[in-house]
C-alpha cells in the first residue's frame, strides 16, 4: 500500500521544478484512507526553494473512479478563472468558470505532466490491489 499523500508530492516535486509541495486533505469520504484513490480531494501546498510560501500557485487536486477508471481533476486554489485539467485516458483543459474546453494556458504543460505521472502510477497501484 503506498502513501498517496507522498506519491503527489513527490510527483509535483518532480514536474513543477523548482518547487516543493506538500500534499493537505480537504476532505475525502468516509471510507477513504490516505491510501485509498477513491474520491481523495487535496490541496498541494507550493513552496520556493528558500521555504516561502507560494500561494498563487497551490492546487487542487481531485481523484476519483468513473467504473473501473481512474480520473484527476487539476485546478489552481482560489483562482476560479484559470482553466482547469480533466485527465482521463487524455488531458482535457476546461475553464474553471463554466466547464467549458478549452485550449491549455501557456503554463499548462508541467500540470498536463504531472497530471499524466500521476494518473500512471495510481492505474498501476489500482489494478495491483
């Protein structure tokens, strides 16, 4: 059993250089664990290499099942009007305000990489269970 909370940071950690997160729960469903990738909802607190907090660009982060399935739903924290990362099977940009696609924004890329380093391992893990 891994610990997802790790597993997400560590992969931000690795997409969105010079960065460092950390991975808070905002909330999950009764039956979810910190292990479980079974509607997990969390923030990824970003941070500078000297420590500081960078608000701006803490995310949400949001993992659930559609069947057999797995999804992530990307969005940046308090910022409504950014666009937002659906990855399934491919990314799909929307825009945060009325779910409509979307192109992505010029700093979409490591999001779409993390997004898609994520979504891998957590497939793999799924059908090792």
């Amino acid at each position: 059993m891994i610990d997802l909370a790790v597993v997400i940071a560590h992969t931000a950690d690795l997409c969105r250089k010079p960065y460092q997160h950390a991975v808070v729960p905002i909330h999950a469903d009764e039956g979810a664990s910190a292990s479980s990738i079974d509607d997990l909802f969390v923030r990824i607190e970003t941070r500078d290499a000297s420590g500081s907090r960078m608000e701006a660009m803490d995310l949400e982060l949001e993992i659930y099942r559609s069947g057999n399935d797995v999804n992530l739903m990307l969005s940046w924290c308090d910022q409504a009007e950014r666009p937002m990362l659906w990855q399934g099977q491919h990314p799909v940009w929307m825009h945060g305000d009325n779910g409509m696609r979307c192109t992505a924004p010029a700093d979409g890329q490591p999001l779409e990489a993390m997004a898609r380093r994520l979504r891998a391992q957590l497939v793999t893990q799924s059908h090792g269970d």
